[in-house]
C-alpha cells in the first residue's frame, strides 16, 4: 500500500529562557516513573540500573543498545474502565490501536486500510454481508489459538454491551468455520473497515468481568503491569505472529503538563507530551516532534430560529439562524493569528472536522480572512450597527456568549480571541466557562467551543445528519436534506474509495453543503499540532495524522522505534 511521508517531524533544539520549577513537580516526576521498579528507565541491553547510570554518567543515548522506552501522557489518556474495548479502549473519542489486542484492519499512515488479522474482506453487492478472513497463527497470550469464533463473539458481545462504539449498523457476527467470520448488517455500512481498525479481538474462553484490569490479547503487548494512576507497563509479545517489536518494553507515565516537562528536564522519561507554551524552552539531549493532526477546535452556530423545548432547553438562535450571519462570521476569523498568539505558531488553520483524511474536500477551504467583506455581508443582509456599535435588525440584536469547556485553557484562550475578532463587526460577544454536564443543551442556542476530529467519516456524520426523532443534527440544531442524502449514499456505498467522493460532495457539491459557500452550521478554527519531547537518539516510527485526544496516538507504532 502507497506509504506517506512522515507527519511527524523534529523540529529541532528551541532555544529560550528554562521555565523554573519547584522541587515539588520534579519529585512528582520522580516517583510516578516508579525509580528502582521495572521499566522505570529506558534501558542499555533490558537493565534499568545500566541505563540510569549512563545518565547520570551522561552517556549519550544515542551510543544505547536500547529496548525500551518511557513516554509520559495525560492523566486523561488512563483508561478509567481498564482495557477492554468494550469500554473505549482503542476505540472513542481518543481512537488508537489497542496494542494489546489485534484487529482485523489497521489504518496506514495515509488513513488508507490494511490487514492485521484479515487476510482477505469481501463485501456482498448490497453491502449486508462482509466476508472476513483471518490468519490461522495468532494465539492469545495464555497459549489459545485465536479463531473466527473469538471475533465473532467479541463484536456480539460490543453490540450488546459498548459504552462508546456504535454497532447498531451490526445485526450479528458469526464464524462460518476457524478463520471465517461473517458479518450481517442491519444497513450497508461501506466505512466497516474503519471500525475494525480499532476494534481489538477479546478471547471468548477468557472474557469476564475483570477483562480490563487483567487483559488477554494477542497483539504486540502484554499487560506487565497497572499502577492505577501512575503508570502502566507494556512488555512485549513473545508470540506474536508478526515481525517482533523493536521495543520490548513500553512504560506510559500518566502526568500533570508541569509534572511532565521536569521529568523531561530530570532524564526520567524518553518521550513526553507538552503543550505550546513550553515549546520555546531549551532541554538538553531533547528535542521538540511536532505531529500533524485533525484534532480541531470550532464552534458551532445553531442554524434555526429559536424556540423551546419542552424540557425548558433552548433550541436554535434568531440571529445565527441568518445563514449569512454565520458566512460572516467565518469571514472575520483571523485563523492565521489565532496559532500565532494562542497555539504560539504550533498548528494549522481548520476549515472542516476532516481535514487531511482521505474523504476530505478541498473546496472547504475556499475562504479567506476578510473583515470589510465580513461587515458588507452584514450590512447587505439588514444587520446595522446602532448607535452602540451593536448589530441589531427587527428588534433582535446580534448577540453571542461562547461557552468553552471550564479547566481548558486552549478553548478559553480560543473563545476569547473569537469574541474579540467578533466585536470588530459589531457583535456584542463574551465568554464563560461551563461544565458538560450543562453544555450539550447550551449548544443547542449558543456557539460552543469544541474539540473534535477521528480516522473515520462517522465523526462528520455525527455532526451533521439529522437525527429521526428531532429532524435535527445532535450536537446543534441543523438540517439539510441533500446533505443527508449524501452521508446515507455514502454509507451504502460499494465500496469505501467511492464512497469518498459522496462524503465530499456532502461538503459541498457546487450548489449546497456545509462549507463555507453552503450552510456553514460550524465554524472551525485551528487543528491542535501534537507536540511531544523526545530524547536524542530514538527513532518515532513515522506518524498518521493525529485525531483528537493528545495521548496513545503517538504509540500506535511503538514497536518500530529505535535508538540510533
């Protein structure tokens, strides 16, 4: 299969003044690596205590024979229901390779599908049966032969029991024979093949209740070890059925940001997550990866008159119901100067929840930051200015709160560059923190900060096709009949290539869509890059673009890194 070209790339020692920190956060640093414990050091030949004193002898790592590796995540990157991916595990918002277990497919690094235990799919004409066949030489870790009966249970048993993947598009999986399974469709689905990429296969004779804290897999880790809130520690393999894992160990550190880059500074770790505002700082033997990603920020718009639900919740807003209201405001966002002042340069501008994946279309970009426009839009579409400077047309004022997620700072810094750039032409904006207990319904009316961004069109689908008991899109009030027409051509669609070009014309087709010159219920802003500290010397396997969630994406080829 067509390989791309890496998307993650070092940029290189930046130099700055060092951040001071207290002694507190590098001790955090210290003993959530566990010092003294297993996998607690990258290691010279399998030996922590080696490694450690090459550190400390400041032996370059480069001149290493090393087998292991310490990566510090997020906190949020824990899997709070353990690893079974009944319970989000490779799957959900943060969509990654279980490592743990196999799949049947694998995403390629251009978002293209492979085969890691399929050796061969094949889909009925009517897109209601898909026909998958596995290799016969993997085995689970305690010796049991992997078989078509244990894929088939696995994805019964996620139907009836998945808290985050969606199967209802699944009406049951059955083995034919050892190495067959079939799956039967309630609808033709052409984007299955995404959905078996990051569902991991669980052994019938060995699933239960403590499956997640006590996984058996047969993919390129075992489970060595959990420390709830502090570390877990993946080994190796030995029976794997591919090519052996470079790194036999692999030791995730779960770290406060602060926590993270001391650990960085104290050699502690090898790889580490870090935001923007720490990319101007200068750590000897690292240096700063910088990844590609489709981790977006936007806000929506509520693209329908207001009106009350009879819960009490606001649906809809009279002012961004105007359709050129919301060209407008795309008009007046300076993307450019948003990931120069709140990403400090460490991103791209965004123009749709798929940008760079393989059903993406490029006419969403046909926009440009033009404020006089922006305001001659407004002008044209009766949305004068009185004399407060406030838009205002039949008695409704141009008015806009944007909520963002309380405790993310990017979203707030985000939302208040938004509604600074947004009283330029006249709309009385301002901010306010809220939980997402509330915010769903408070989308429902306002524009919302959000995050989004997946390796499969379902999360485009998700945003926009209207659901059967509303007639409206889920995460904002929205509809267009076409629109949806096209998302359902997609998803029966023969096969998944021709079912792209039905994702793109979803987008826009000359006449309608979503983008920019459509309907435009969502405005996007920025994609996020992925930024991670890396130590001199260790080769990160070439990287997919990254989806949302800053955590196991960077390990999804783990077993391909090396020291040089």
């Amino acid at each position: 299969m067509k390989k791309r070209e890496n998307t993650g790339k070092i940029i290189g020692k930046v130099f700055g003044e060092a951040r001071a920190l207290g002694v507190t956060a590098l001790a955090a640093a210290v003993m959530l690596s566990g010092c003294g414990n297993a996998g607690n050091q990258a290691q010279k030949g399998g030996s922590g205590a080696e490694q450690t004193e090459n550190v400390e002898n400041g032996e370059n790592a480069a001149e290493n024979t090393q087998t292991s590796v310490i990566i510090a995540m997020p906190p949020t990157s824990e899997p709070e229901a353990g690893f079974d991916p009944a319970y989000g595990w490779g799957a959900g918002e943060h969509m990654h390779e279980p490592l743990i277990q196999s799949t049947l497919t694998v995403t390629e690094t251009d978002l293209s599908i492979g085969y890691d235990l399929a050796t061969d799919v094949e889909t009925s004409e009517d897109g209601m049966t898909w026909t998958v066949t596995i290799r016969d030489d993997a085995k689970f870790t305690d010796g049991e032969t992997l078989t078509a009966e244990d894929v088939a249970f696995t994805y019964n048993t996620l139907k009836e029991t998945s808290s985050v993947n969606d199967f209802s598009m699944l009406k049951q999986a059955e083995a034919i024979d050892d190495v067959t399974v079939v799956f039967e469709m309630e609808r033709p689905f052409a984007i299955w093949s995404y959905t078996m990429a990051v569902t991991g296969i669980v052994p019938e004779h060995a699933y239960g209740t403590d499956y997640g804290t006590h996984p058996i897999g047969s993919g390129r880790y075992i489970l060595k070890q959990w420390d709830k809130g502090q570390q877990v520690i993946l080994e190796a393999n030995p029976d794997y059925y591919g090519d052996a894992p470079k790194m036999r160990q692999v030791t995730i550190l779960f770290m406060e940001e602060d926590a993270a880059f001391a650990a960085v500074r104290a050699g502690q770790v090898d790889v580490a997550y870090t935001a923007a505002s720490y990319a101007d700082q200068s750590v000897p033997e690292f240096s700063l990866l910088d990844c590609e990603t489709v981790d977006n920020r936007g806000f929506n718009l509520p693209a329908v008159p207001e009106t009350v639900r009879e819960d009490g919740v606001k649906i809809g807003n009279d002012f961004t119901a105007d359709v050129q209201v919301r060209r407008a405001i795309n008009l007046a966002i300076d993307r450019q100067e948003m990931i120069d002042h709140v990403l400090n340069g460490y991103g791209s501008p965004a123009y749709s929840v798929c940008d760079k994946m393989p059903w993406y279309n490029d006419e969403m970009e046909n926009i440009s930051y033009d404020v006089e426009k922006a305001e001659e839009m407004l002008d044209a579409a009766g949305w004068k200015k009185n004399a407060d400077g406030i838009r205002e047309k039949g008695g409704v004022k141009a008015i806009l709160e944007f909520p963002y997620p309380t405790g993310d700072s990017v979203r707030q810094a985000l939302a208040a560059d938004t509604a600074q750039q947004l009283k330029e032409i006249g709309i009385d904006t301002s901010i306010r923190g809220t939980g997402w207990d509330t915010a769903y319904d408070e989308a429902q009316s306002q524009p919302l900060l959000w995050g989004w961004g997946a390796h499969t069109p379902m999360e485009f689908y998700n945003i926009y096709h209207t659901k059967a008991d509303t007639g409206l899109a889920e995460y904002s009030p929205y509809a267009n009949e076409t629109v949806d027409a096209y998302m359902d051509e997609a998803l029966a669609a023969p096969d998944l290539e021709s079912s792209y070009e039905l994702w793109k014309k979803a987008q826009w087709d000359g006449e309608t869509g979503v983008s920019a010159e459509g309907d435009l219920p969502w405005i996007w802003l920025v994609n996020v890059d992925h930024l991670y500290w890396v130590r001199d010397g260790l080769h990160v396997a070439e990287q997919k673009v990254h989806p949302h969630g800053h955590g196991w994406s960077i390990v999804n080829n783990v077993d391909r890194w090396y020291y040089e």
